[in-house]
C-alpha cells in the first residue's frame, strides 16, 4: 500500500532535505507551500515548484494564509521594519529575532494538517531543526511531541490523525547540509533568502546560517550572493 506524506516546503534547505527524506523513505510526497505575505514568497514558491517536480511529488498545494501578514509583528511581513543583516545578526543568538512571524509554524502545522486529513496522508514532514531551535521555541522536539498530542484530538472520528516527523530536530545546519548530499536532495534548486530578492542577498540571517552550514560541512556552496563578503 502507497504510504503518504504531506511535507511542509518553503522552499529552503531545511524543509527541501525532510521531503526528501520522506520520498526516501517510500512515501507518496505531497508538497504543502504556504504563503503568508512574506518579502520572499515569489522566489519560495518559484523554489518549491521546481523542488516537487525534481521529487515527483504527486502533488503540490499552495495556500493562503494570509492574515498573518494582516497581524503583522514581523520583519518578514512588515515592509516598514528593516531585516537585520550582516553585523546586525548573531547567529548563536537565542534571543528571538524580529523576522520571527508570530506563530507561523503552529498555524502552518494546522494548516497542513488539515490538507493531511483531507488526503488521509499517515505522516506529516517538517524540516524544524537544532539551529533554528537555538531562537526559535517551534523548531524544538518538545513543539513537535506536544503537537502530536494535539493532533489526536483534532481530527474527525473516522480519520487517523498524521504524525509530525521533524527528521532534521537534532542536527545543526552543516549536518543538514550533509544529510542533504547523502539523500541526494536538489539543494541547488532550495531558496533561503529572507529579502526576496533574484539572488540570495548574502547577508541576512537566513543567507549566512546558509553560507556558514555549506562552509562548514565542507561542500561547494551553489548559491550566487549579491554580497560577496558575509559582513
Ligand atoms: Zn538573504
């Protein structure tokens, strides 16, 4: 029997190398790409097309959700607000920083479980990890151990509730990077960029953790950087 997974996909590494891992692993992939107002939704979701077809995913839905640019709160959503760059980010931060979309992830998660409902899909894949966890609470194995516990409770009677699989919740992101070759992820197609822009700024907080991971797990970066130089 065909097993299935929806797999949340922005488009960058994070999430690119947990579909892979799914497909990997013998599941049916579903590509799940939310668009939320973001600065960089053209060139995530221009990314993720092209990452569900190197994957052939059976499919791939694309939603709205909107309202969460209508909230505001975040530098990622909010034009007005600055993201910082280059010397203004500290990567071993655990602070949360202003590009935090306030509680994105949960309500993607709801989102996409609803989506896993609909389609009876048995898991649910998201690429949380250790390095975003340092700042960010929703990238933590406790978020995705309590989520599941929610999710029993939150679907219909006749459904199987989805689990959660975070595969990438222990690692930083050189050994994200390194997974990524092992499983034969398209890396070259993934887009983290936090300003949107046609190349990869270089200097934001998501281009240098990208910079840094590619660097340090040794592996030739195929990213073009408008900034040279990472300050
Ligand atoms: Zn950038």
């Amino acid at each position: 029997m065909t097993k299935t997974a929806v797999c949340i996909c922005s488009g960058g590494i994070d999430s690119t190398v947990a579909a892979t891992i799914a497909s990997r692993e013998g599941y049916e992939l579903h590509l799940f790409h939310a668009s939320y107002g973001q600065r960089a939704e053209k060139k995530e979701k221009e990314a993720v097309g092209e990452i569900a077809a190197y994957l052939g995913a059976k499919d791939l839905k694309c939603v709205e959700i909107a309202f969460l640019k209508e909230l505001g709160g975040s530098a990622l959503t909010d034009i007005t607000t600055e993201v910082p760059v280059a010397e203004e980010v500290n990567l071993e931060e655990k602070e949360t920083p202003s590009t935090w979309v306030p509680c994105r992830n949960l309500i993607l998660l709801a989102t996409a479980s609803a989506y896993a409902e609909v389609i009876s899909a048995e898991a649910l894949f998201v690429g949380f990890n250790a390095e975003e966890a340092r700042a960010y609470p929703d990238n933590e194995k406790e978020f995705v151990d309590r989520y599941n516990a929610v999710l029993e409770k939150a679907v219909a009677s006749f459904s199987q509730p989805p689990t959660v699989k975070a595969p990438l919740v222990d690692l930083f992101k050189p050994d994200i990077i390194k997974k990524g070759i092992e499983v034969e992820a398209p890396l070259h197609l993934t887009y983290s960029c936090y300003s949107g822009g046609e190349k990869h700024c270089g200097i934001c907080e998501s281009c240098l953790r990208r910079r840094w991971g590619f660097r340090e797990a040794d592996v030739d970066d195929p990213t073009e950087y408008i900034h040279a130089k990472e300050s």
